[in-house]
C-alpha cells in the first residue's frame, strides 16, 4: 500500500487511526476544516511522519485516504482531489447532530451510499465505524496475537475493500468483509457489532469525574473475526 495516508478529519478517531499509522511506520497528512495551523499541536506530537495541510493537499498527497468528518460536511469532502483514490469512510449517521436525511431514514440509502454518490470517482469503503476513538487506538495488536480483534469492512470494490484490509492489518487489527456499501447498515449505531463489544461492562454509579477515567483507562475487549461476523450477521433494519 502507499506510505502515506491522507486524513481528512483530524478529530477523535482521525487522531487514534494517524497515531496508530505512525507507529505502524506510515507518513500521515492530517487535515480538517479549520486549517492546518489547527493541527501543530497534534503534528508535534506524532513528530516527522507527519504533517498538516488542507483537505484538497490531504486527498492528493496518498493514495488511500480516510475520511473521518460528522456525517453533515460529507458533502464538503473535496471530490475533485478525491477522484480515483480509495476512501475509508468511518462516519455515521446521528441525526441528532447531522439533521435529518430523509433518503437515510426511510431506508433508500446507506450513509456511505450517499458518501460514495458525493465521491463518484473515488471508491469508497466502510470501516471504521463501529469501535469508540480509545479502544481503537488501545486495542491494536500485532497479527497473529491472540488477543487481537477484527473490525468490519463494506464496500463495492474488492480492490478498495482488499486496500482497507491491508491498511487494518498494518494497524493491528483483522478484516472482516461484511459486503457492500448497501449492507454497510450491519455495522452502523445500534447495531449489535456498534461499539459495545469492545468495551468492558461499565461500573454503574460512577460520577462524570470517575465515569470519564474510566472510558480512559479501562482496556477493551478483545473481539475475533467470527465473532464479528456473528454479530454482523445478526443484525436487523427496521426500513
């Protein structure tokens, strides 16, 4: 795979995924609305692997890039620069901050569906999505450890989807293909593979204080390839 990555979305989980691909000995590009001068703090951290830029530089600087903004800027993803690269898409759909979408709440499209329709000449793969930023970033393994997890994968492009695996891989993480961008539902909110199978049982009665050291410290739960499979698998759409 290329030794860059684009990130375009330098948040929570774009932060955990160019952490994990400098140690994994990757050149990051990070990216977001707010400009470059945003992101030194970040750039200073992850050292000479990485640097910052626009999103338009971002797209055209790897050839795999991840596009990890809120659901409701998808369609200010810079598609010029993105066509013919492959994107992961790691965004789902809360219509409580995106607004509602009305072709994604009756059903007629996936969010990455209408991602890859705003991004016609890129080929755009799911991943991503369904572990919260920390455990992401604490759960990586090696292959072949035991302990190591799986994530799941959509797409329409086996090329795209097999560029998304390697890059999981390198990241510490197994692939598991759950389909197309049309079955990319079967790993979106409140679906059984969603976020809680990483996660140990939280305590209950702790305060904002104690809850919040918690989600810090706490190490996930390891989750194999069938069981994501299973998980994904078992998941039901009400439209």
């Amino acid at each position: 795979m290329s030794r860059t990555l684009g990130i375009i979305g330098s948040g929570m989980i774009g932060g955990a995924v160019a952490r994990l691909a400098v140690a994994a000995g990757l050149d990051v590009v990070l990216s977001n609305s707010r400009g470059p001068e945003t992101l030194a703090d970040l750039v200073g951290e992850l050292g000479a692997h990485a640097r910052a830029a626009t999103p338009a530089e971002a797209a055209r600087a790897a050839d795999l890039v991840v596009a990890t903004v809120p659901l409701k800027a998808y369609d200010r993803l810079p598609a010029d620069a993105l066509a013919g690269r492959t994107v992961i898409d790691t965004m789902n759909y809360y219509p409580d901050r995106d607004g509602r979408l009305g072709e994604l709440d009756a059903g007629e499209l996936t969010s990455s569906a209408l991602v890859q329709r705003q991004l016609a000449g890129s080929r755009v793969v799911k991943a991503f999505n369904n572990i919260d930023f920390r455990r992401l970033f604490t759960s990586a393994r090696p292959a072949g450890a035991p302990d190591r997890s799986a994530l799941p994968v959509a797409g329409d492009d086996p090329a795209a989807k097999a560029e998304a695996a390697e890059l999981l891989d390198l990241l510490g993480y197994d692939a598991v293909d759950i389909g197309t961008l049309a079955d990319s539902w079967r790993s979106q909110p409140d679906t059984p593979v969603y976020v809680q199978p990483y996660m140990a049982e939280r305590p209950e009665g702790l305060s904002q204080e104690d809850g919040a050291r918690w989600f810090f410290e706490t190490p996930g739960i390891p989750v194999s390839a069938a069981r994501v499979k299973e998980l994904t698998d078992a998941a039901t759409r009400e439209n």
